[in-house]
C-alpha cells in the first residue's frame, strides 16, 4: 500500500509540477491579496495594444466580469470582506482594517484590480510575462515557460476551497469544501495524464474563458427528451438529460447555483419540481444532499415523476442564485438570475436544447 501510495504522489508531481512555480508562488488559495511584483503590464490595457482580439474577447469572460458581476457586487455589500476580493479583484493593496462596505461598483472603475482576474494575475510576475512555452519572438517582451499551464493548480487556486472559519487577523479554513469544482472528478489517472484540463472545455479561441454565467455556449451538445405516459389514474412523466462528459459536478461553484426541472398543470401551478444542486446547512456545515449531476457516472441522466394532475407544461431552468433570488429580484433583470433552458409541451418528445 505504501509503495502505491508513493507511486501515485510522484505520478502527481510529475503533472502537476512540485517545484516552484514562478505564477503559483505569490498565490495563496484566497487568503491573501495577490501581489505580482510588477510594475509592467499590470493592467489588460497594456495587453491589449498589441493583443487586441485577445483582450476584446477577454473582457466578456467571467473572469473580466469578477468584480464587477451584479450578484457578487451585492452579495459582496451583505458581507464586505477582503476575503471575497482576494478571488474576484485578486490585485487589490486594501489592508485588513479598511472598511470595505465603502466599496461600491461605481467608484474603482479605473482601478487596476477592479479588472477582476485580468491578464496580469495569469501571467506577469516581478515584470516577466509567463505562459504555456518560451517564446523570444515577440518584440515588447519574451514568454517564459511555467508548467502551472499545463495542469490545473492555476485555476485550483480560486476554484477550490474551503470554507472559512475565521477571516481576521488572518484567513483561516475549516476542513469541509466549500467550492470543490477542481475536486470533484475523481478520475485520478486521466488527471495524471494531463487528458482532463480545465482548459479543454472552457477556455476558446482569443482567452475567451466561457461557463455557465457569461456564455450559454457549453449547453449545445446537451438534450432534453420528456415523455410523459399514463399510469392508472396517474401519469408517469419522465427525463432525460443528455450530456457531454465534464470535469466536474453540475452545477458547481457557487453553492446557491441550481438546475431546476418542474412540471407544471395547465393552470400553470408547480406540481412536482426537482433540484440538481448541494444543500449544505450553514449552521454546523453539514451536507444534506448532493443531486448534481456528476463527472464519474454516465452521460445520461433519467428520473420518472409521478403526479396525480395532468401535465402540461415541463421546463428545465438553471437559477444562479435560487435560495435568495426573492431577494435579488428588484436588483436583476430576470436573465440575470436564471437561465432557462428548456420548456415545452410535457408530452412532447426529443427536445433539443
């Protein structure tokens, strides 16, 4: 068991990079603001003179959008802490003791780190621009080769963590996941081979870094079949999901993101309703359920519904913020907060999405 184990930690080093990484180091998995040691190419606008498809496309990812996203900029004025910025404006200088409930959106539009995660954050440290490999071929700077681009520890940085159990002086997490979106495959040897990057699925052509908030592009290989039959006195309406395999659950992140199918009479009342999502109860940070879709089990998902009423209307809806969206509605439009993705007949049958 030993020498496995030992095998297995020397087949991760090996992918994921042990040595020092000239990106990597600064980082420090949200508990402290980033500090880049640079005082070239801080800001996208130095980028984006020489690199101007890049930077356009960038500015439409979620990743340009961190800080000034309308849901964090309101969950960030219910519970202001440098924390939240540490991911979502990860350039930032503001000691611990600033009051940050004086920050609003308007105000550090013109501020470096109000960019969000920008190239700088990826790319730049102590003024070196680092990527993928070296390059010497570019006339205002060279590219050096750092192997976090390879793997996945760069975005395991924000995108995997823990819940925080004391924020002052110093962040400190307990020992239950919180956002666990690098953790949730467990393939470890397609990991290990470098065959399930992030990347893969979610950066495009021009560092247009798409997912579930800014771009509804990853839903078009997906399909929603509904067939409802009868059943005595009852109907039987059944789902099918139908989707590309993914690097992890759905939907992730975000434990107040959730995938919604409901079912509804033709008076349009809910009469069943079903939720992918991970109910954690805040108080002790105890698990109660975890419905998403997984990475590790098949591409197909099928769950019948029996209901006394007769169907008419079924819909499949990811809602952003579901717990709380009473409370956000009279700030977001309603794209803002839910994105339907299917809704028809529920006795039609091959619904494409």
């Amino acid at each position: 068991m030993f020498r496995f184990k030992a095998f297995v930690f020397l087949l991760i080093c090996n992918s994921f990079s042990c040595s020092e990484s000239k990106i990597l180091n600064p980082m420090s998995n949200g508990k402290f603001p980033l500090d880049i040691s640079s005082n070239h190419w801080n800001s996208t606008k130095d980028c984006e003179r020489c690199h101007k498809s890049i930077s356009q496309s960038h500015q439409k990812s979620a990743h340009a959008n961190a800080w000034k996203d309308p849901i964090f900029q309101i969950a960030f004025q219910k519970e202001p802490r440098q924390w939240c910025m540490n991911c979502h404006a990860p350039l930032h200088t503001f000691g611990p003791k600033f009051e940050f409930s004086k920050l609003i959106q308007s105000q550090p539009n013109k501020e470096t780190w109000a960019e969000g995660v920008n190239c700088a954050v990826c790319h730049v440290r102590d003024n070196e621009i680092y990527g993928k490999h070296n390059r010497d071929d570019i006339k205002d700077h060279r590219v050096i080769r750092d192997e976090v681009f390879s793997n996945n520890s760069l975005c395991n940085n924000c995108h995997l963590f823990h819940f925080p159990q004391k924020h002052f002086p110093e962040v400190e997490y307990t020992n239950v996941i919180m956002q666990g979106t690098g953790s949730e495959s467990d393939r470890l040897i397609s990991k290990v081979t470098k065959t399930e990057l992030c990347v893969n699925c979610h950066l495009k052509n021009n560092h247009k870094l798409n997912g579930t908030v800014f771009d509804l592009d990853w839903m078009d290989n997906w399909k929603v079949d509904v067939a409802t039959t009868a059943k005595d006195k009852e109907h039987l309406v059944q789902l099918t999901l139908k989707f590309p395999k993914m690097g992890h659950k759905f939907p992730t992140g975000d434990l107040f993101r959730s995938l919604v199918f409901r079912i509804f009479d033709k008076n349009q009342n809910v009469i069943s309703e079903y939720r992918f999502e991970r109910k954690m109860r805040l108080v002790d940070l105890y698990e109660i359920r975890d419905t998403r879709l997984s990475p590790n089990s098949d591409t197909k998902f099928t769950k019948s519904f029996l209901v006394k009423e007769i169907p008419d209307q079924c819909e499949l809806v990811y809602h952003l913020q579901l717990p709380i969206e009473h409370e956000l509605i009279g700030h977001l439009s309603e794209f803002g907060l839910k994105r339907k993705i299917f809704r028809d007949n529920c006795f039609k049958k091959t619904n494409k999405m």
